[in-house]
C-alpha cells in the first residue's frame, strides 16, 4: 500500500499526435496538413468571389484527406483529418455552388 500513502502526481497535459510512443512524421504532416487546407476551404467558401480557390484547395483537401485517413496510424491523428476532411468538402461544395473551378467571366 505504499502507492497509497504517496504524493499524488497529476498527469502533465500532452499534445500530440503520437500517441502509440513513435514517431509518425509523414503522417502527421498529412494530417495538419488536411486540417490547414479543410481551413483555407471552408473559410474561402463563404466569401462568392474566392470560389475557384474555395474550389481547388477543397478538391485537394477533400482528395488528400482520404488518403491522410487511409495511411494514419493514430486516433488523435484521424480527429485532425476528418476535421479538415469536412472542412475541404464545405468549402468545396460551397467553391462550386459559387462559380466552380473556373474564373468568373
């Protein structure tokens, strides 16, 4: 019982995305990578003429983000992509209702 009468130790705040103890560099990358662009998607979605860009970044996002999700390793690593996945499909789906892939006239 000597774990019982001892200093009680709070467990320090960790973020990352590594949480089976190894390095997953290229996959970590693709997942920030994912979350930045899903971002840059939705928040260019909204605004009519950035449609093009609202477009391709969501395309890419979207594409990319299905691949981050199949090669990812970790549970904090696919929060992060099906973050940026959903991010890049509004943004997407938004870029296109708003004028496509192609600059307006």
């Amino acid at each position: 019982m000597r774990h019982a009468i001892g200093r009680a130790t709070r467990p320090r705040f960790n973020l990352t995305l590594n949480t089976d103890g190894r390095p997953h560099p290229l996959e970590n990358a693709l997942a920030v990578a994912t979350l930045v662009l899903g971002i840059a998607a939705f928040a260019t979605g909204f605004v009519v003429r950035a449609h093009m860009f609202a477009a391709w970044v969501g395309a890419i996002g979207f594409c990319g983000g299905l691949y981050a999700q199949f090669v990812s390793s970790t549970t904090p690593q696919r929060s992060l992509i099906i973050v940026g996945v959903v991010g890049s499909f509004v943004g997407l789906a938004l870029g296109i209702a708003h004028g496509g892939f192609v600059p307006a006239p």
